[in-house]
C-alpha cells in the first residue's frame, strides 16, 4: 500500500485515482482534489512526511 500525504490515506498504487511523479518518485493519491493540492506545494507534503509530521493529527 502507498500512503496519500495529502490526507494519510493507505491507497493500493494498482487502483490508485490519481498520482503524481515528484523527483522521480511516484506518490498515489486517493482522489483528484489530493493530487492537485501535492502538486500545488509537494515540498510542504514530503518534507511533513518525512518529519513524521502533516496529516490531521492535532499537537497538544
């Protein structure tokens, strides 16, 4: 399973609705609206990722 960054969802890349190619690496998305914001800021969405940070968790 590949991760959505925009929302957090597990998407299945065979039946993903949308992705995009960012650096060479492919990101699945599980709807349109997802992709369109990645592809609006994708550093905003893989540096969170890779920071463990994003999504819609809440820091208390």
């Amino acid at each position: 399973m590949a991760l959505d960054l925009v929302c957090k969802m597990e998407v299945d890349p065979k039946t993903a609705p949308a992705k995009a190619e960012y650096k060479g690496k492919t990101y699945y998305f599980c709807a349109p609206g997802c992709k369109v914001a990645f592809e609006k800021d994708p550093e905003k969405y893989v540096n969170a990722a890779a920071h463990g940070e994003g999504g819609h968790h809440h820091k208390h």
